[in-house]
C-alpha cells in the first residue's frame, strides 16, 4: 500500500527560509489519492517551501506524463504535463483553505500537500486531449465516422451540404463571374 506521509510536511519544523521536497508519482500514487480524471502516470514533482516568519511559500513544478482517455478514439493516451504553481501557507488557530491561502493550526502544523500536488497536475492537462495523427484507434475512428452528423445521406463518399449555406454558395459563384 502506497503512503501518503511523505506528503506532510511539518510546517513547524521548517526552518526560515529555502526548504527543498521531490516527489516521484507512480500510478500507486494516483490510486491512493483515489484520484477521480487520472488514474496512471509517472510524474516528478518538485516543491521548494520557503518559511518567511509565519508565512510559507510553496512553489511546486509538476513535470511527466499522465494517461488519460482520447477525445476522439477514447483509448487511453499519454499526455506530456508541464506545470509551475504555488501556494501559501500560514499557521493559525484552526485549518481553514481561501483562494491560495491555507491555514494549518499551530497545534498539529501538518499540511499535507498530497491532493494540492493532484489539482496541479490535474489543471495541467490541456482541455483537448487527442493521439497523434493515425495513432488512434481506427476501428472507434470507424465507428465514429460512420454516426458523423456530416456523413452524405445516399452514403455516397461526400459529405451532405448544409442547406443554409447554399445560398451563400450561389453568391460565391456570382461574385466570381
């Protein structure tokens, strides 16, 4: 079973100033965060926790690849990910999260930044997501062209012309002659 503990950091024994993390992310790692959009991948996550009184600066850069499904074919893909994002952190009376600012009690001081590292790496994958040319999976690509709303009624190789536009066409040919 996959730890989460490396995970939380104490953020009463930090130091003043630069404190380093890595963290290298399997597909055990996805699994113990029960991780809802991505389920494998092997990324690396770096996290440079700079303490400044009682204020924490937590700058993290997500870097790897993920799998996720293909828009078009829906077998899963790999999706490179590259990602910059922070967060800061300060203790007070009782844990409480607005916008980029988290509030640890100074009772327990643990952030765990396990799901913080998901989000990062979730935000990071681009909204389309799609194999590379001729990488797909061609009989879902069969398929798909076969329900395509612009499929030819008569089955013919060419698509069906939207009626709407043909009037534009006539003046295409209009303006031509």
């Amino acid at each position: 079973m996959y730890s989460l503990e490396p995970f939380k950091i104490d953020l009463n024994g930090l130091k003043e100033g630069v404190t380093t993390f890595g963290y290298d992310l399997d597909d055990a790692y996805f699994e113990a965060v029960e991780a809802p959009e991505v389920r494998r991948g092997c990324v690396h996550v770096g996290l440079t926790a700079n303490r400044a009184g009682g204020v924490f600066r937590l700058d993290f850069h997500v870097e790897g690849t993920v799998h996720v499904p293909c828009d078009l074919c829906l077998d899963d893909m790999e999706q490179q990910i590259s990602a910059d994002n922070s967060l800061t952190a300060r203790l007070g009376e009782e844990y409480s999260e607005d916008d980029d600012l988290v509030t640890v009690g100074k009772d327990e001081g643990l952030l765990d930044v396990s799901w913080y590292i998901y989000e990062f790496i979730a935000l990071a994958i681009p909204i389309k997501h799609v194999h590379a040319p001729g990488k797909c999976n061609p009989a879902m690509i069969k398929v798909l062209e076969e329900h395509s709303a612009a499929r030819s009624s008569d089955g013919g190789g060419e698509p069906a012309a939207d009626s709407r536009w043909s009037e534009l066409e006539k003046l295409k040919t209009i303006i031509k002659d």
